[in-house]
C-alpha cells in the first residue's frame, strides 16, 4: 500500500511505539488520527507532526472501548476521509503471575478484544471497497512466551492468531494485515515493568533486555512502515526471532526446557 494521501489512526500514540508509527506514517504522507487515554500525550505527538509539516490530529480514547474506536474512525472521516489504516498498537503488560479473572478481563480488553472491536467496525466497509490495511503491533511474547507475566503472554498469542485470521480471512478482499513482534523496545512500558517492586515483574523485565539488543521504537516503525507498504505479514524488527522461533518450533519440549533454564538463570541474578 502506498502512503502518501492515506488516513490512519494509531491507538497508544502517545508514546513509545504508537508515537514513533504515527511520526514515520505522517513523514510518509499519511494523514494521521492519534488515539491515547493519555490526551495531552496524544496532542503532543500531534503537534510535534503538525511542526514537521505532517497533518495530524488527535483525541483521548481508551482502545479498547467500542465507542471510542468509533469516535476514532468518526474523527478521521470527518478531518481526512475514510480510514485505510489501522494501527492496534495500545498494550499493556498486566499483573505479574496468574491474576484474578478482573486482572485478565483488563489484559485481554486491550491487547486482543480491542483489535477485535476495531476490525468489526472497519472490515465490512474494506470489503466493500477492496481496500484496507489492519496493522496489529503485538510482540515477541506472542510467538515465543513472556516469563513472569501470563496475562501478556497469553494476549499477544492470542493478538497473533487473530492477527493471521483476519489476513487469511479477508486477504482475497484486498484487505492487507501485518504483524508486529518485537523483543526489547525502549519504550515506557518497559521503564515501567522495570520500576515494578515484584520479582515476576523484575524476571520479565531481566528476560527482555537480555534477550537481545533493546532497540529504539522508531526502528520498530521504519520496519513496520516497509511491511505496509510492500504487504509483508509477520515483522520481525530483531531478526533473531527467527531463528528462536524456529527452535521452538523444531523441538517444544526441548525449547521449554530451555525456558525454564532460562528462567532459573534470571532468578538467581
């Protein structure tokens, strides 16, 4: 998909990844609606495109909630035009360990319903069109696992293989779908599992930024930005995710016992 004159909105755009994406599609030509509960966040990213010659707006909206995804798309139609993008990028970690059924109803709200409830409103009419772009920012977690933190680990599974259903799915409809797997980005959602006085917090924390280099969310969105462009599916901003993926298709048991040596190693530090 081409870019430039495009309408995108990016939720969790007030920092980190979502910040970066909605910065790279605007230098890009797209038109860009931000979405964060995080309101002054939002406007900041906003204007700081706006200052670069990108045109931008946004507003406070929770990703998860069905109304203000529609409030989302309602925006772009009514400053830009029809949406083309969609970029489920807001997530959060969740509790450490198993949760109380509350602690998994939050996780599971933003990190998998909330691209349920955003595709539910905009697939029917990029069916119709024969154009259309989902772009899921799940993670790492979600093709390999997250230690100390279920809830996450769990909803980026399950983020992915909503993520394959859909461009199975609608893919002969011209709608595209990527999928975004990070391992260690420099963003405040990792500042914050790091700053977390819990040792679940701090094992997940350790088994991020010793996986592999932590990289900059804005490499996350040049890489993302290719994938949209060129319709690519699965992104893979640390290519050695490939090959750990790889190895853990080839022996499961094997790779979990490796996890677990992994996770005792961590635990000792």
């Amino acid at each position: 998909m081409e870019l430039d004159g495009k309408v995108a909105i990016v939720t969790g755009g007030a920092s980190g990844i979502g910040q970066a994406l909605a910065s790279e599609l605007a230098n890009q030509g797209a038109r860009v609606v931000i979405g964060d509960l995080d309101e002054a966040g939002a406007q900041s990213t906003a204007v700081a495109i706006g200052s670069a010659g990108g045109e931008s707006v946004s507003m406070r909206a929770n990703a998860a909630d069905a109304a203000d995804i529609e409030a989302l798309i309602t925006l772009a139609g009514r400053q830009f035009g029809p949406v083309d993008i969609y970029v489920a990028n807001a997530g959060i970690i969740g509790k450490p360990g198993l949760g109380a059924d509350s602690d998994w109803d939050v996780v599971l709200d933003v990190n998998l319903r909330a691209h349920i409830r955003a595709a539910r409103l905009l697939v029917p009419q990029w069916s119709s069109t024969g154009s259309g772009y989902f772009v899921s920012v799940a993670s790492a977690a979600g093709l390999l696992t997250q230690l100390g933190a279920a809830g996450y680990a769990v909803s980026k599974h399950a983020a992915v293989g909503f993520a394959e259903w859909l461009a199975v799915t609608y893919g002969d409809e011209g709608i595209g779908v990527s999928c975004v797997c990070p391992l260690g980005v420099e963003t405040p959602l990792l500042q914050a599992i790091r700053d977390v006085d819990d040792p679940d917090a701090r094992l997940g924390a350790s088994a991020i930024e010793k996986s592999a280099e932590v990289i900059s969310a804005a490499d996350v969105a040049t890489a993302t930005v290719e994938a949209i462009r060129s319709g690519r599916f699965m992104v893979l901003p640390h290519p050695e995710l490939l090959e750990m993926y790889r190895q853990k298709g080839s022996d499961y048991d094997r790779w979990i016992a490796g996890m677990r040596r992994y996770q005792r190693a961590l635990r000792a530090l």
